[in-house]
C-alpha cells in the first residue's frame, strides 16, 4: 500500500455508500461529538464509562477513536487505544497492539455496514499511526452478531474470560494481525 493511500485513508471524513445504499459518513470523533457518544454508549451497551474516560482516548488516540455520522448526526462510535505487552497470536512475542475498547451503533442505524467500516478504519489507524501488529477486543459471548462481524474482519477468538463481565458473563478475546492490505 502507498503512503499517499494509507493517510488517504486515515484522514477528514469518507462517504461510505452501505447496504440498501444508505450513506453514511465516517471521521475522527472532535471533542463536541463527545455527548452523542456517551448516548450513544448508555443507550446501546451496559457497560458505560465514566465521561473522563472517552475524553482521554480522544487525547490520546484521536486516528482511531472513529464516529458515524448519519443524516447529520452521530450514531456510532469505536474507541480504541494501543497498549504494550504480549501477543495474543504470538506467543512470547512482546510488541504494540490496538485494543477496541468500546463500539456502539444506534439500532435504528445498524445492519447497513457502518460498524464494519469504522472497525476499519480504526484498525488502519491502529496500525499506520500508532504502530500496532495486531488488534484485539472482548465480547460477550453471547453477542453472536457481533461475533460475526468481527469474524468477517479477520478476527478469531483467541481465549475465554470467565465472569468478564459485571452480570457474570464470560467474555471471548478475539483477535487479528494487522497486516499489509487493510
């Protein structure tokens, strides 16, 4: 891939024509989305984040904290960040890997491809900006929609975390490389 093609598609806002030809936009979250994505978080997902939490992933890793935008408003979101330690693929390999904190999608706006392409671009951005060999994620594992999206990107689940999650349930680790081609 060129470099000219990798900011390319790191950079401003792409016009994502989706299923049924919906079009949507995808870009960087800006500080004033920050109130639609904590919506968008306490309306879709049970586990909410404190505000200061989302406002340091902004600072952070702004490449990959992405929205969707929709008929002018945000209506899904991935928050990432890139953490040091161990691989999950290869073991004993020490390196940089992204970690998807958090995505949310509006129901009213899923099924159309806009999780998908912010995963994407987000992974991009993992990978070109901030270095990262490869990326994981928990999810429940009873979320098989989920599950399969992250499958369609590549993803296999590495291992099982029991009592993950605050109500008990178990969590899948899913993880992929993040190679050449993304």
């Amino acid at each position: 891939m060129e470099a000219h093609t990798e900011t390319r598609l790191l950079e401003g806002e792409e016009e994502i024509v989706g299923k049924g030809s919906v079009v949507f936009r995808i870009r960087e979250a800006r500080v004033e989305d920050m109130q639609q994505i904590i919506r968008i978080n306490r309306a879709v997902l049970p586990e909410n984040y404190p505000e200061f939490f989302f406002h340091e992933h902004l600072r952070h890793f702004p490449k990959a904290f992405i929205v969707a935008v929709l008929k002018g408003n945000v209506v899904g979101y991935v928050m990432s960040r890139v953490e040091y330690g161990w691989s999950l693929i290869s073991k004993g390999l020490p390196l940089r890997k992204g970690h998807i904190i958090s995505v949310g999608v509006l129901p009213e706006a899923r099924r159309v491809g806009i999780a998908y392409n912010m995963l994407l671009r987000a992974f991009r951005a993992l990978k070109y900006v901030y270095g990262a060999s490869e990326v994981y994620l928990e999810v429940r594992v009873s979320n098989e929609p989920a599950i399969s999206l992250y499958r369609k990107l590549g993803m296999e689940v590495i291992s099982v975390v029991p009592r993950y999650y605050s109500d008990g349930e178990d969590a899948y680790i899913m993880a992929r490389q993040l190679g050449d081609g993304l």
